[in-house]
C-alpha cells in the first residue's frame, strides 16, 4: 500500500479483551446524508485489491480518503471512507457483518459473489472447510490470550488508580480542554469511533502516522497504565462534544471500554496521545506526564506487582500475534482455492460502476 500510506489508516474492528470489537456500525451516518456501499464477498474475493482499485481512482481525481485496515491482515483494506462525499464503501464480511439500515436509500448492497464460478470449488469443500476451522480456532485461541492480557492490564489500571490524585487530574483536564478547545465555528457535534492500534499478525500495528496527516498539534499523555489519562482523555472528549465539535475517538483495543488512546478534533487539527510502553509518540508539541498526578511512593510499593503484569501482557500479546499469524497461513491457502474461481474483469466492472457514481 505504499502509494496509499499517504492517506490516514485507521482500524473500524480490531482484537481486543473484549473480543473482536467493531465500530463499523459507526463508519457512516445515515442521519446526516451519508450512504454506504456494502460489499458482499467471501474468501479470495480479492476484496482487498477491489478496494485499492477504487481508492487510488478516488486519490487520483482529487478526493481525500480514509482507509480502513484489516486486523488480520494489515496490508489489505477492509473499507474506504470518503468523508468530503459522505460515503462509505465497507467490507460486510465477517467478522464484521454490516447490514445497511435502508437498502436503497442509505445504502447499496454490492454483492461480489454474483462474480463467484461455484463449479471450480466442487469436490474442494471438505478441504476448505477444514482450513476454516482451523484458522477460526486459532482466532479464537489469539482473542483468549489478549482477553487475559487485558485481565491484568486492568489489575494494573486499578493499581495505578489507587496512587492518583484524581480530583486534581480532573482539574488539570477540565482547565487544559477549556484552555484549548473553544466554541466551535461550526458546532456539529459528532463522534466517530475508531481504532488506531490492534494486535494483528505482525504483532502490535499502530498508525501513528494518521495523527500527523490529520493535525497540527499534539498533545501527548505520558501514562503507563492509563489511569491519570483517563479522567483526562474523557474529559477532553466530553468538552470538545460539548463545544460542538466532530471527533474521532480512538480507543485502546486492549481495554476499549476503559481508555481512549487517541481524540482527534479536525476543526482545530489538534490531537490528544495516551502514550505506553506499546504506543509511542516521540515528537510532539506538548507532553504531560501522569506522574504529576500519582503518589511515587505509593506506586513503589505495588512495583513488583506492575512489573509481573506487564512482563505476562508482553507475553501474552506476543502469543496472540503468533496465533494470528498461523491462522492468516490457513486463510491463505482458502484464498488460493478462491482465487481461481473469481471472475475479476466482472469484479473490475463494477468497481468501475462504484468509481463513478461517487465521482459524478
């Protein structure tokens, strides 16, 4: 995707404690003029190359993208977002299964299996099948081993809460979002969730590159285990919603339901960073650390504990990246089963129909 990795990469669905968490539901808003194109496709379909089709066409007639990566496999597209046209274009495959709430209306169900020759795969499904229940055993192993790093990310997390002052974390947030993020000139309030890390089979993928081509300004939260950035990532969030401004949220796939690890306002084209051991942000135009918050001596006394977990999550998120990448050789082979069934100038047509009537 070289040509590509000029646009901002985000993750709609990445593994996570909670399992695979997907925000797809979340990609376009009907409510607000928006439609999505869902495109039906099963293995080998190549979807992905059907979505680079369609994005470098768009890139080349002037239209800016967001491009949407897969989890499981991090050099193939899941989804294209053309936020300038209101417009979606999203994998409906599982795991993500996207249903358009109104066929016809806020959305158009592209179905490539009309391309599909069934006839190349008689006698192959037994084989094929086999393949599948061994990648999704190894997805499924991968996702028990990040739920159990999560467990003790969370142990961690409640330890560092414990060593917090959170009552001047809280007036440290609510004075630097007042400071920063003013009444919007717009005031169109609105959220979009995303990811921008997951656990793929590569290991940990983070785009961080996204935060620079969409801002200005970054603001990082040095805080090891979360807490201190907590109160001070959803206070931000709260305020710029408050204020009237379209954000992106990004959590962390690992604890989705407790940290944000990045909020993007594009109006001001200001970033706000939780940064770890695992997310790095190095350059940046303001850092603030969490150990202005967090009773030292307090903390000391808990470090074997934090060192035992983090040793076990490090482990444990390797592991899962192990398993990924095992079950991405079985998806593999599927593909090459399918590869051979697909009719792609049929699918290139309808690519070509997708291109222009986004562009007309």
């Amino acid at each position: 995707m070289s040509d590509l990795n000029q646009h901002p990469m985000f993750f709609l669905g990445a593994n996570s404690s909670r399992g695979y968490m997907s925000f797809y539901e979340n990609a376009y808003d009907p409510s607000d003029g928006w439609c999505a194109y869902i495109i039906k496709g099963g293995f080998g379909a190549g979807k992905s190359l059907f979505f680079k089709r369609i994005a470098k066409s768009l890139i080349e007639r002037g239209h800016c993208v967001e491009l949407i990566v897969s989890p499981y496999s991090p050099q193939s597209l899941d989804a294209i977002i053309i936020p300038e046209k209101k417009i979606a274009i999203l994998d409906a495959a599982p795991p993500h299964n996207v249903e358009p709430d109104l066929p016809g209306v806020s959305g158009l169900i592209v179905n490539l299996t009309d391309c599909l020759d069934v006839s190349v795969l008689h006698g192959k499904d037994a084989e094929i099948l086999r393949l599948f229940k061994e990648s999704q055993l190894l997805k499924e192993r991968g996702l028990r081993y990040i739920e159990a790093a999560g467990t003790l990310a969370n142990d961690s997390y409640q330890i560092a809460l414990e060593c917090t002052d959170t009552l001047k974390a809280s007036r440290f947030a609510h004075n630097l979002a007042k400071r920063l993020i003013p009444r919007s000139k717009i005031n169109k309030p609105h959220e979009w969730k995303r990811f921008l890390s997951s656990i793929t089979p590569l290991g940990l993928v983070y785009f961080r590159s996204t935060l620079d081509k969409l801002c200005d300004e970054i603001i990082v939260i040095s805080d090891e285990h979360g807490a201190a950035a907590k109160i001070l990532m959803s206070t931000i969030r709260k305020h710029a919603l408050d204020m009237g401004y379209e954000i992106y949220t990004c959590l962390c796939s690992l604890l989705p339901e407790q940290k944000i690890e990045h909020i993007i306002i594009p109006e001001l084209s200001i970033a706000f960073c939780n940064t770890n051991r695992y997310i790095q942000y190095e350059e940046c135009d303001r850092r603030i650390h969490a150990r202005r918050f967090t009773d030292a001596a307090l903390i000391r006394q808990k470090k074997q504990r934090l060192t035992f977990n983090r040793r076990a999550i490090k482990e444990l998120l390797e592991g899962s990246a192990e398993l990924f990448a095992e079950a991405k050789k079985y998806d593999d082979e599927i593909d090459k089963y399918y590869n051979k069934a697909w009719n792609l100038e049929k699918m290139a047509e309808i690519s070509n129909r997708i291109i222009e009537h986004i562009t007309k």
